[in-house]
C-alpha cells in the first residue's frame, strides 16, 4: 500500500545514493582545486611540494630548504628555461597524483592536473616575482624570500583546512 511516505522515502534513498557515488566517484572542484594549488606550488619550488605533502620526510625538508637558498643565488637558471620546466612538471604530476591518492581520485587525473598546474604555477609565480620586485624596488632574494614564505602558507592551508 502506498500512501506517499514509501515514496519519498524511496526518492530519498535515490537521492542519497547519488550524492554518495558522486563523492566516491566524481572529482569535485574543491578536491580538483586543492590538488592543482599543491601541484601549483612545485611550479615555484620543485621539492617545496612534496616536502609539504610529506612533512615528517627529512630528507624532503633538506632538499626544499636547500632549493630555496640557492634560489636566490645569483647565475641560477629561470625556472620557465625548458630544463626548469621540465622537473617541475615532473614534480606537479608526482604532487597531483599523491593528492589524488590521498582524496581516493584518480591517480592519472591527478598527475595530468598536476603536470599542467605546475608549469602555469611556474610562470605565474617567475612573472609575479618580478613584477613585485619591480613595483616595490625590493631586491630579487628578498621578493623570493616572499614568494618562498608565500607558496609555504598556500600549501598549509591547502592540505589543513577542510574548508577549501
């Protein structure tokens, strides 16, 4: 006999079913931006990334605090030459797949993401840099101390704060 509830209990169940194999199954934009701002970091820093993803990784630490002292050494390549592109599309595909892992996504389609969002991190934090030391007369070690210190707070945030 139905007289409305087992209805709408039954479009309910429907419902909930959806929302779960869409949590289970889709890439939700949340998720897609979270593992494209971390891949994004790698394109500043190359070891910054994973050293965040991987915090207790001392060697990791090393290799990221060792990238951003020589960063600001003078003669150091421009990290959108092709060679410095290279690594850190390497190092976002690794990030974004690892992320993706983390959120149960795509491994693949964390990696393609993370790819992609490291070289435009690359250019958008080379011009970026450049143009804040230009604006404000700061020297490029200093204005790289900012965007090291910068990239550093986007990833806390990324990786501890269920709200983004």
């Amino acid at each position: 006999m139905r007289n409305g509830t087992h209805a709408s209990t039954d479009i309910k169940k429907i419902s909930d079913t959806k929302t779960v194999k869409q949590r289970m199954n889709g890439n939700s934009a949340r998720d897609i931006a979270v593992i494209a701002g971390m891949s994004a970091i790698a394109g500043s820093r190359t070891t910054l990334a994973p050293a965040l993803i991987f915090p207790d990784s001392k060697v990791l630490t090393l290799m990221a605090a060792g990238e951003t002292y020589v960063d600001k050494l003078p003669g150091i390549g421009d990290r959108i030459a092709p060679a410095g592109l290279i690594s850190r599309s390497i190092s976002g595909a690794l990030t974004g797949a690892i992320v993706s892992r983390r959120k149960r996504k795509s491994m693949w389609l964390g990696a393609l993401i993370g790819a992609a969002a490291a070289c435009a991190g690359a250019y958008v934090t080379y011009y970026a840099r450049k143009k804040f030391g230009k604006m404000t007369g700061t020297p490029d070690p200093v204005a790289g101390l900012v965007e090291d210190v910068a990239m550093i707070c986007l990833g806390s945030i990324l990786l501890n704060d269920d709200r983004i």
